[in-house]
C-alpha cells in the first residue's frame, strides 16, 4: 500500500470508510468506547475490516489518519472531542487573519484546524522534524486545501544544526530528541530555533503557540524569549506538561516571569495567556 510521502499515494477519499467501518467510527463518537484505553482495540477491529488508513473530516479539515501505529491519530478518528477544550482555547485567543505557529504539528489535528479556523487570510507554520509524518502532515495539508500553512521540516531546538530524533514503541506521535544514549532507530534533522523559523516566514507577531515536542520544550521555548523582542511573544500558548520532569529549566515558569497567565490546565496540557490577552 502506498505510503503518505509516496507520490503515487491515492488522492483522499480512496481510503473514505467502509459501512462497516463507519458504523464501528460512529459508535465511539456516541459512547464511551471514544476513550483512549478502548481506542487500541478499535483501531484493531477498524484494521481487520479494512487494511491500512482512513480517510475522514475532522473539526473542518480533511485528514488520512494511520491509526495503527500513531495515538494521536486514533485519538482525532474515534473522539470528535479530540483535545477540543485545547483547540477551543486557541481558536477563542486567534482572530481571522492571524497566525498560530505548532512546534511538533505531527499530523495536523492542531495546524488543519485553525489553519480553518483562521480562513485563507491567517498564517499557519507548522513544525514537524519526523520525516514520516512531516510527509502525513504535508498530504492532510493538501488534502484540505490549506495554503496558509508552511510546513517546516526540521527539529526545533536551541541552536541551529543538527538533532537526533527517535521514536519509542510502536507509537509515531511519540517521536522524541534524543538526549543521552543514541539508540539504533535514531534519524538525524535539521534543527532550527524557533527565532530563525520565524524570521524565514516574515512573521512579526504570534497570535497562538501549540508546543509538544515530548520532553524538550524548555529548550525551544527559554532560549526563544531570551533571543526575541517581547513583541513576538505568542499571546497564547498550549504547552505539553506531561514530559517536565525531562526539563533542564521549568519553563512554565519562566513564562510566568514574563506576564503570563496559566488560566487553565488539561490533563496533558497547560493553558497560557499574556497579559490581557
């Protein structure tokens, strides 16, 4: 079967659900079986159905989601309410015409959404260092239709050259830099600072930020407000917090160092806001 990043990959739709396959999707949306310990077992049966991904709309953009493999993207076809208190947070704090930069976009299900919710006039960057799912992202991007969205193929980190990123189990979304021992599935990227991606897209202010780069936030985000004029700082920030304890510096608080707000918190993220915005 074709991959994402194979030309010859067929257009979305060719993988559009069977009956048997929507009714089992439709199910977990209207149930409990939409919560992520019965997700692996759906994929499962969804799999024995019909091999290989699916095509769907999700909070307005179209996506192929490789479910098998990725539990981020079990978690966007089976739960239609999908990181939704994170996706309402940033949509409330990002006007039409804006721009929202995602640090670790894996698939999409951040970047598509507001890239909707921003219309033709916003401006998407969209990080993803993984070069499997980097070639997801870019065929959901395409998928949609969305050409506000700049697609940036590289690592983001504290200076720019070079990181090794690998991939812990049998879950893409989990892909991580590497900090001490070098395992034997490691891949080298590109590694930028967040500053130079910024610059390379004439970006002069951030609406909204997404980060989730599994562990390394702190050094994309503290060396970020050091080097940038405060007049870049986003206004609003989602930041993953179940990796912290892999941080060097706790940048949560250096943030709020820095006139930020935690007004909210998920279970896997915490919710900033500056100032009054």
């Amino acid at each position: 079967m074709a991959a994402a990043n194979d030309p010859a990959s067929p257009p979305f739709g060719a993988f559009a659900p069977t009956r048997a396959q929507q009714a089992l999707i439709s199910l977990a949306h209207r149930s409990r079986l939409k919560r992520g310990a019965f997700r692996p077992m759906l994929s499962r049966l969804v799999n024995l159905l019909r091999a290989g991904p699916v095509d769907v709309q999700y909070q307005g953009a179209s996506f192929r989601f490789y479910h098998q493999a990725s539990a981020t993207e079990r978690g966007a076809l089976f739960n239609p309410d999908y990181n939704l208190e994170e996706l309402d947070f940033l949509r409330a704090r990002t006007p039409a015409g804006g721009v929202f930069v995602d640090v670790g976009a894996n698939v999409g299900t951040y970047a598509m959404v507001l890239a909707h919710h921003l219309g033709a006039g916003g401006k998407v960057i969209a990080i993803e260092p993984h070069p499997v799912t980097h070639a997801r992202l870019a065929f959901n991007r395409t998928a949609s239709g969305f050409r506000q969205i700049i697609l940036v193929a590289a690592a983001v980190g504290p200076s720019d050259g070079e990181l090794m990123i690998e991939t812990d189990g049998d879950n893409l979304g989990a892909s991580h830099i590497v900090t001490g021992k070098i395992s034997g599935n490691a891949i080298k990227v590109p590694s930028l600072r967040l500053q130079r991606i910024l610059d390379d897209a004439n970006v002069s202010h951030v609406d909204a930020l997404k980060i989730d780069v599994e562990g390394y936030e702190d050094r994309v985000l503290t060396g970020f407000f050091k080097e940038a004029l405060p007049s870049l700082w986003p206004h609003a920030v989602v930041i993953e917090h179940l990796s912290r304890s892999e941080w060097l510096e706790d940048c949560i608080a250096d943030m709020l160092t820095r006139g930020y707000a935690a007004t909210g918190k998920t279970r896997s993220n915490t919710l900033l806001v500056r100032g009054s915005a």
